[in-house]
C-alpha cells in the first residue's frame, strides 16, 4: 500500500522572474512512516506559478539535484562550457514556462531518498 503524504507550505514568495510577477511556495511533503517509524521521509517541492493565474496552471515538473547551470531561472552559467559544451543563452525554460502562462515545480529528488547508505 502506498503511504499517504500530506503537504504543507513552509514558505510563500512574491518573486519576478524575467517578466512574470510570480508566486514561489517551498512545500514538504510528510510521508507516513507509521509502518516504518524508523525513518522519517519528508519531500521538499518549490512550485511557481504565475502571480496572475486566476485559476490552475499546468505545471513542468523537473527533478533537481541542484547541480551548476541547473539552479533556477535567471542568469546562468554553464558548468561544462568550455568543456565541449556552448555557454547557456537566452530565457531560461522556466522564463519560457512561466511566459506561456503555466508554473513549474522543481522537486529535490535526494529529499526522498539520500544519496548515501546510511543504518
């Protein structure tokens, strides 16, 4: 049986990014361990969505491990460039998102399960 995840807004944001006024909110999402109180599973989500959305969005979700170049939108830099890989240029995909009229969410995947063995 799946575990319920309840999710609660830890934080609110009123942001612009490129030309879109926008509301970030950071959420967690508590996992019930009750079958497994040994380990607590809490999952971290930041959601934008447009601050004039008079209703539901569509949302691209991207799974994060907050690697360079990869850190949100605005001015970025590329990790590999020079290394066989051209600079970044241009809007960010979440400023082209955003500029369509829909959100994105950027869930942090090592939230859910750490990258490292652990007793």
């Amino acid at each position: 049986m799946t575990p319920a995840v309840k999710w609660g807004v830890t934080s609110t944001s009123n942001d612009k990014i490129g030309d879109v006024l926008v509301v970030a909110k950071k959420l967690v999402g508590h996992v019930d361990n009750s079958s497994y109180p040994a380990i607590t599973v809490d999952i971290q989500l930041t959601l934008t969505t447009p601050a004039n959305a008079a209703g539901p969005v569509p949302v691209i979700m991207e799974f994060s491990f907050g690697a360079p170049g990869n850190r949100g939108p605005g001015p970025r830099t590329c990790a590999s460039a020079g290394r066989g890989m051209p600079a970044a240029t241009g809007p960010s995909w979440q400023e082209q998102v955003l500029a369509l009229g829909w959100g994105y969410a950027i869930l942090t995947p090592t939230s859910v399960q750490a990258t490292t063995a652990r007793a």
